[in-house]
C-alpha cells in the first residue's frame, strides 16, 4: 500500500505580502502534492502564516494598525491567494489559532518537565530582522547575512533548550538517513556546520521587550521565541498528539523551504522533536533562491514580484510551468518576463500548442470528429512506438518527481511531446489520408497520437491542472472523472472509440513581448523598480531648485559616444548642460523639448564641458526617457 504523503510550505511571515518568492515555494508544494495523488497516497498539504514575533509588531506599529488585526489582514492575503493559483491545501494554519498556542505550550511544558530547557543569563549578537542570536562566524564581515546591518549586542535572562544535548544524535541521524535532507548539499552544509560545538538555542523572549507572542507555561514574564512557536505548526495543524490526521500522516512528512531557513528546519526542528519524543521528520526539502539581477527577491530589497500581475498576465497554468521547468531544484534562478515569455513561445505555445492543435485539426477534418478504433499494437512502418516511447516518458517523469526535480519531470514530457511532433512529421497523415488502401494505417496513426496526447495531458496535470481538463476535454475523457492516475495513465489505449469530440481549442497563444514589455524590452526585462530612498522633510526638497527649460541647440561631444552638450533657456538666462543621453536620444529629437532641469547643481566639468545643472530622466540600463513637461509652461517656471 502507497503510505500516506504530508506536505508543508513554511508558515510565512505576515509582516509582508505574498511576493513570487513564496508562491515558487507553495506551487512546488501543490505540484508535489498532486504527483503523489496521482500515485494514489493519501495526501495532505499545509501552509500558513506565521505571526509572532518583533517583525511583526514593527510592521503593525508602520502600518498604525495592533498586531492582531495587522496579521489578519496580511494573513488572508495569504489564504486568498493559493486558490488563485490552484494550489489546493487542506489546512491553512496562522500561529494565532488558538489549537496551535495549545500545542505549544504542551511541548514546550514536555521539554522543560524533561530538563531540556534552563534559565540562564546571555549575552550575545541579536539582529532583530532575523529575531535570532548570531555567533561571530555566522555573520559576513560583522553583518547579518541576510540583512546586511551589524547585529545588537544584547544581555538578558533567558531560558534555553539544551539542543547542544543532541547534536550527536543529529549527525548520527544525517549519517544514517542520506536521505533526510535532499539535495544532499544541504544535508553536508548541515553536517558541516554541526562539526563546531553546537549552542543552545535561546527559546524565550522577555515581555518587556516583547510581548506578541505565547507566553511560556513556567514563567509567564517571558513569550515564546517566533521560531520555537512557529516549527510547531508542522504537528500542531494535524492535532498533535491525539488528532486522526497526527496518527495517519505523521512521520510521512515532506517539509518544503528554501536554503535561508535550513538552519531553523535542519538543526532546530529535529532535535526540538527529539526532545518532545515525537518521530522525526521523514524529509526536508531544500530549494534556492529566485534572483533578480543577482540578488534575492525579499521584501527588504524591494525587488518582488507580484504573483498575481503575473497571473493575470501570463495567466496560471504557464506561471505554474514557467516556476517548474526554470529552476533546478536546489540551485538559485533568475527571474526575468522576458524568460518568461521565451518558455511560453517555445514550450507551451510551439510545442506543446501546436502539437495538439495539429493533431486535432486532422483528427476532425480525416474522422469527422469522430474515435477511430485502431491496434494499439499494429508495427507501424515507420521506426516510431509512441506507445513504449511512453512508457519511457513515464518512468522518467515519475523519478524525477519522487526526486523533487521537477524540471527533469517536465523535460522528460517534453521530450515525448519532441517525439510525437516527429512522428506527425514521419507519418505524413495528410499523405495517408489521400489513399483509401491506407485508411487502417490512418486511424493507427490518429489514434496512437490521440492517446499520446492523452499520456501528455496526464502527465502536466500536477503542473498544469487547467491545461490538464482542457486536453482531457477535447479528448473525450470523462470530465468527472480524470484520467490522472499514473496507474491509469499507463495503460494504452484509453480513449473511447467512435465519440464524437468537440472542436479543438488553442491551448497557448504566443506572446509577443513587445505588447507586454514595451518597445525597449527587445529581449530584455525591466528592471525592476529600485527602493524608495528615506522620507525627507519638505524643506529639504524647497532646496532642490527644478526648473522648466527649453532645449535650444544639442550636440555631441567629441570622443564622448554617451554625452549630449544642451543650450537651454531657463527663462532668464540660458546655460549649457551635459546630459548622458546620447545612446538613446539624438541631438535633434530634443531641440524645442520643454524638460525638467534640476538648476542648482553644483556645476562639473564632464569631458572639459561645464555641466551647469542637470536633466531630469528616467533610466535604466537599456531604457531612457527625458522628464517633458505636458503643457506649455514658460521656461523658467519652478516645479513644487
Ligand atoms: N516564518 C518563517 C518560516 C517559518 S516555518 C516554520 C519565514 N517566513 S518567510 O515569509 O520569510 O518565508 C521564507 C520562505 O519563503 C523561504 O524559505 C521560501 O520558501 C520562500 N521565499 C521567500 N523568498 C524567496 C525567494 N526569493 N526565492 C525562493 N523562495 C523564497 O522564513
């Protein structure tokens, strides 16, 4: 019998909104999920939010809201999300609930009644951002890793769980299960951070400096620690202990995080469920990060991406596959529209789209609509078996899914769909269609790419659940009933004969990326919008005099292919400027243009040209445009 499969996301933060970043995490948790409902487990899927903490009340206090009412707003931005993008959870857990608090305090009064927790004075590197303590070698160059500011040195009376007591056991465990953290470089950076002495992790916070949080069973001036609180939620959603779901799915558990929470879920969590006597966690998942021009998309960066401008766009299906073909598992990826729309083009709309509109179309217009009924296992003349080649596209699928290589997954499907597109190209229906004595010939070759493409849309379902319906659809499959078993999928042929089935539709259009990127995007992105730099008072912006001025001659500068000289009248007088536009802009375009100058600069020397203020544009690597006033305003006149 297959064993029951448990799969969890990280419970997010609500201190932000959902960015592409956790949406990456919780599509791969969905898309896990439905492979192994394909296979025929008993599932169940967990996300949530997590909502204690300092970074929390930082975020209600910036946004005049209580912690409570904050978190349950940002909470069910959450919540509402994930069915958006057809991610099916069974629980959606919030740290707030008052099961999970209820949990925690039966653990953490397990572990001190144990003797696994002590009071204790500390002093030690604290960085808020993170919540935690830091040793001088976690920190890059005296900095958080992940925050980049220099963490506080704070002392305080605290209580600790003596994890240091299970570090062997620990090693012992990675050492005998190579599987417990995949992929295996995580694992080793586990093991080699457990070759220094591990510390006991701090586990409380004093009400005097916090109080958003689980106040401890056996001192009630201190709240629990956010990460002690939060790593709970892995049990407490199944009703640790007594809970029907406790006992059926725990310890079949996959947790799914990215690497910047491996220390909580590789080093904490384990030892946490050591000492509170529960089984060990079956697997910890480990995946990398998306990048955008090299640096992690966060919040804290300002560099995210909306999930559901994407959606929108794009629409969810191809998001679901653009996030599962470009990245490998474990390793980091960049994010770019522009890859986006590549994959789209290529995969779904070439391959994938043409495919089964080219099936289709000559299966309507050769059968009248109409199954043919045909030998599934006639020897073709042709050197093709779409029918073993299947098999082989299934095998190959399946384990890469139990591997979590998702890419490798929809490679292997890809390569089939290669195949069938090469067999429509060998067969030459539309030659066998011309000749009666090839009628039998015919109806093997429609039906064996019908089928094929019924093994297609099998295999995208965890994927691409919507593309899935469609093809099955236009298959003639029972809506009702899916044919999404991989047990189901294997057998060949399904597809009732002599149905009528309906006209085909167009599975991708192709995107042409000027409509969505703009002119400039000619292969390339947009960057993406930079932070917003510190509040400043309004006296210090009256200092920055701007002024309309028309541009009366341009020129280039000698020996200087980005510069452009500028005469300009500023109402009164007229000066020459410097502006680093030539490679977008030509000097005759601007002639006449009402711009926005900032006409107090202190003036520079660029290439032996005095610059005496300076244009206002908005710029990107490949992208320029000078700031034009919309109305006829006289030179001279000041912006406020
Ligand atoms: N609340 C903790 C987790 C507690 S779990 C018991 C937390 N929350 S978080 O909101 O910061 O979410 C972190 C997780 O979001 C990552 O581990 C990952 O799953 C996802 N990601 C956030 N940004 C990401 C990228 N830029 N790239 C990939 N995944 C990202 O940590």
């Amino acid at each position: 019998m297959t064993a029951p499969f448990y799969i969890t996301t990280p419970i997010y933060y609500v201190n932000a909104k959902p960015h592409l970043g956790h949406t990456y995490t919780t599509i791969a948790t969905d898309v896990a999920r439905r492979y192994h409902d394909m296979l025929g487990a008993e599932t169940f899927m967990l996300t949530g939010t997590d909502e204690h903490g300092d970074k929390i009340v930082k975020a209600a206090e910036k946004n005049g809201q209580s912690p409570r009412e904050y978190a349950d707003r940002i909470s069910r931005l959450f919540a509402e999300l994930w069915p958006e993008l057809n991610i099916h959870c069974d629980h959606f857990i919030r740290t707030t609930d008052a099961s999970h608090i209820a949990v925690v305090i039966d653990i953490l009064q397990k572990i001190y009644d144990k003797g696994d927790i002590y009071y204790s004075e500390y002093e030690g590197l604290y960085c808020f951002g993170c919540e935690r303590f830091f040793n001088e070698r976690e920190l890059v160059d005296g900095k958080c890793p992940d925050h980049g500011t220099p963490p506080d040195v704070i002392k305080e009376s605290n209580y600790f769980f003596k994890m240091s007591r299970y570090q062997q056991w620990l090693i012992d465990s990675l050492t005998d299960n190579p599987d417990l953290i995949r992929p295996a470089r995580y694992r080793n950076e586990v093991l080699s951070f457990l070759k220094e002495p591990l510390e006991d992790l701090c586990i409380s916070r004093p009400k005097s400096r916090l109080q958003w949080g689980i106040t401890l069973p056996f001192d009630d001036r201190y709240v629990t620690y956010v990460w002690f609180d939060a790593l709970i939620n892995y049990v407490s959603a199944l009703g640790y202990p007594d809970g029907e779901h406790f006992k059926k799915f725990w310890p079949h558990v996959h947790h799914v995080v990215a690497k910047d929470i491996l220390k909580p879920h590789g080093i904490y969590w384990p030892t946490m469920l050591k000492a509170a006597g529960i089984d060990a966690y079956k697997h910890l998942m480990v995946h990398g990060y998306w990048n955008v021009e090299d640096s992690k998309m966060s919040k804290s960066l300002g560099n995210v991406v909306d999930p559901i401008y994407l959606k929108e766009t794009y629409s969810t299906d191809a998001i679901r596959y653009f996030l599962m073909r470009e990245m490998v598992f474990g390793l980091d990826s960049s994010f770019s529209e522009t890859s986006i729309i590549n994959r789209i083009n290529s995969d779904l709309a070439n391959d994938l789209g043409n495919l089964f509109s080219r099936v289709l179309g000559m299966f309507h217009k050769y059968f009248k609509s109409t199954v043919p009924e045909f030998d599934p296992d006639a020897k073709s003349d042709f050197q093709l078996d779409l029918k073993s080649d299947a098999q082989t596209a299934i095998s190959d699928f399946c384990k890469a899914m139990d591997n979590f290589e998702f890419h490798k997954a929809l490679v292997a499907v890809w390569e089939y769909i290669g195949k069938m597109n090469k067999y429509v190209d060998v067969t030459a229906p539309w030659e066998l269609a011309k000749k009666k004595e090839a009628k039998k010939q015919l109806d093997t070759v429609i039906g064996n790419l019908l089928e094929g493409l019924r093994v297609v849309s099998g295999l995208i379902y965890p994927v691409m659940p919507e593309t899935a319906a469609t093809m099955q659809k236009h298959l003639g499959m029972d809506a009702e009933k899916p044919f999404y078993r991989i047990r189901e999928i294997r057998e060949w042929p399904q597809i009732p004969p002599n149905q009528v089935l309906p006209k085909a539709v167009s599975l991708f259009p192709r995107i042409d990326p000027e409509t969505i990127l703009g002119p400039a995007a000619s292969g390339e992105t947009h960057e993406p919008a930079a932070p917003i730099e510190p509040e400043i008072g309004f006296e210090e912006f009256s200092r920055i005099d701007l002024r309309a001025a028309t541009v009366l001659k341009a020129e280039k500068i000698p020996k200087a292919d980005k510069l452009l000289k500028l005469e300009i009248d500023l109402g009164n007088h007229t000066r020459t400027i410097v502006a680093g536009i030539a490679k977008f802009y030509t000097p005759d375009e601007l002639i006449g243009k009402s711009i926005v100058v900032l006409a107090n600069l202190k003036p520079a020397k660029l290439m032996g040209v005095e610059s005496k203020g300076m244009l206002l544009a908005a710029v990107e690597k490949n992208a320029c445009s000078v700031a034009v006033l919309d109305r006829e305003m006289p030179a001279g006149a000041r912006l406020k």
